[in-house]
C-alpha cells in the first residue's frame, strides 16, 4: 500500500497492512512542515530462531510504533522526540514499513519461552 504524502491532511488516514501472521494497522496523519505521523500497532507472530539455542519458535509481538515521516530531506534541529523517516518520492510505502519493522524485530535479541525458563531460574 503506497500513499502519497502531499494527500495525508489532518484527518487521520487509517490503514492495515498484512505479512504473514502480522499485522500493521494505524494511521497517518500531517503534523506541520514537512512531518506526517505515523502511529501504528504491530500485533502477530513471527518464526525467529532462538538467540540462545538456535532452534526456531514463534515470536509474539505487540508493539506500539510512532515515527515522524518527511516529505523529503529533513533537518534534525532538536525539537522532535520521535525519529524522522525520510522520503525523497513523496510516497510512503506502508508495506515496506511493515517489512522494515519486522527485520528490526528479527535482528533483536529474542530467546524462546525453554531458553528463558532456564535464564529465569538462574537468577
Ligand atoms: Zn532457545
């Protein structure tokens, strides 16, 4: 699902978007400038393997995500707390954001429930 970002007005623009077992689903929003909000859940279940034993489990996630959208270049001068996506096509590709996120996801350190039992009983 693309959008382009001179058509997002105040009124929020809902959407969801699927991959495999997870789900993106939220909406965008203009904030002023160049800047659209983004804030979505990311809810689902995904195969990771295990950053402790390699064996692969199902992760459940449900996230809630906030990030800032520019229409092009944008100059960082302090007064935004949430991070800046920059865009230079002057679309959002909501699909590509969720794929992002899940790679972000995939990249963190996650051990399955057996691998955190025993980190539990350890300590
Ligand atoms: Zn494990």
């Amino acid at each position: 699902m693309k959008v382009m970002l001179r058509k997002v007005t105040k009124t929020p623009l809902d959407f969801e978007v699927k991959s495999g077992e997870m789900t993106f689903k939220g909406y965008l929003e203009y904030y002023g400038g160049k800047l659209i909000l983004l804030h979505a859940n990311l809810n689902g279940s995904l195969e990771k393997s295990c950053d402790v034993c390699a064996n692969d489990f199902k992760l459940e996630v449900d996230e809630d995500i906030k990030f800032f959208i520019s229409d092009g270049l944008y100059k960082d001068d302090g007064t935004i707390e949430l991070d800046v996506v920059e865009s230079f096509n002057g679309f959002v590709d909501i699909d590509e954001l969720l794929n992002s996120e899940i790679e972000l996801i995939r990249s963190d350190y996650h051990s399955c429930g057996y691998c955190k039992d025993i980190e539990t009983l350890e300590f």
